[in-house]
C-alpha cells in the first residue's frame, strides 16, 4: 500500500538523496526523516515548503497524484534528453523511441549503442 511515507522515500530517491542529505536539506535531523519515510510521524508545512524546494513533487507525496516536475529539478542527462526531443525531426523522435525500446534490454542497447556510435562517427 502506497503511504505519505513511501512516497516520499520514492521522491527522496528520485532525487538522488540520502535520508540525512535530504534531512539537512530539508532542515530537520535524519531521524525525523526516517520517522516520516516509517510513517510514525507526519511532517508539518514548513518541512514539506523545504521538500518542495528540493524538487521533490509535494502533491504527489501527500495525495499520491502526480503533478509533473519542473524541468530544472531533472538531473542534467535527462533535461539534455528532454531538450534534444523538444528540438528534433519527426525522424529525430521516431530514433528516439526505437532507442527507448531498446534501452532496458541490454544486448539491444549495446548494439543501438554501437549503431549509434558508427552513425556519429560519419557526422
């Protein structure tokens, strides 16, 4: 069952963040952070304005509805993704999602990698 407490584990490591990093980021001790992420112990408004601040998806975490990320809380591979998809061909995105079906196989990936790699190699 998905709580308050899961879901902003899942935030914290979506970020990338260790229970203290995140703690000390967010202003409180790691304690108080694992006592929210165990649900023992629910954070009050000035904790979840820090969480937010973080990048972390708030609503998310107290409703369990998604509200999108802003793009600047992406870590930098994923917002350089996101800007070559805004900026490409039709071609550009049809390349994009082959190499997406492929990227969670990794035979798949290592030989469209390899493609990939040939392709740039005449640019």
């Amino acid at each position: 069952m998905s709580t308050t407490g899961n879901r902003l584990r899942e935030e914290r490591q979506r970020l990338g963040k260790t229970q203290l990093s995140f703690a000390v980021l967010c202003g409180v001790r790691k304690r108080a952070q694992i006592n929210y992420e165990q649900d023992k112990r629910k954070p009050d408004s000035a904790y979840l304005e820090a969480v937010a601040a973080a990048g972390a998806d708030v609503t998310y975490v107290l409703t369990g509805r998604r509200m999108g990320v802003a793009p600047a809380t992406l870590p930098t591979a994923h917002q350089s993704l996101c800007a070559a998809f805004d900026r490409a061909t039709l071609d550009g995105v049809q390349l994009l999602g082959l190499a997406a079906k492929c990227a969670d196989h990794p035979t798949k990936a290592r030989a469209a990698y390899g493609a990939l790699l040939l392709v740039e190699s005449l640019l």
